[in-house]
C-alpha cells in the first residue's frame, strides 16, 4: 500500500468516524466534507492542510447541527469543556 493510499485509507475512516458519532449516513459526511473542502481550496494558497481544515470545518458544522436538534437542558445537551 503506497502513501497515498493510507492516507485515503485514514481520511476514510476519519469521515467514518465523523458520521458514525453524528449519527448520519457516511456519504453525507463525505458531501459536507466536499463542500468545506471545496470553500477553502477557492481561496487557498497553500492546499497542504486543506484537509485538515476541512475535518476541522464538518466537525464544527455537525456539532452546530447536533446543538440545533437537541433542546438546552436536556439530557443530550448537557454541557461540555
């Protein structure tokens, strides 16, 4: 297996992991990934960390949406640090 294959290996499960935790099909994940993906590299100059940001991104956007469909002071919107 080359680099580029681990990598895309990696890059897989971390999505995998993503949506498995947000409760969500896997290929909408990968969509909201795209579509991070695909706003930072309009502007990027630097596209070596453009991944990461965009993991970054979607995990945000999936802790935003998770924060909207749970109402504050139930169970599942307890506080975090």
């Amino acid at each position: 297996m080359g680099a580029q294959q681990g990598k895309a290996s990696d890059h897989k499960q971390l999505l995998d992991a993503l949506a498995f935790e947000a409760k969500l099909p896997a290929d909408e994940v990968a969509r909201i990934y795209d579509e991070e993906h695909a706003d930072l590299a309009a502007d990027a100059r630097v596209v070596s960390y453009l991944p990461i940001f965009a993991i970054r991104n979607v995990r945000a956007r999936l802790h935003r949406r998770s924060a909207v469909k749970t109402p504050p002071g139930s169970a599942g919107g307890a506080a975090r640090d």
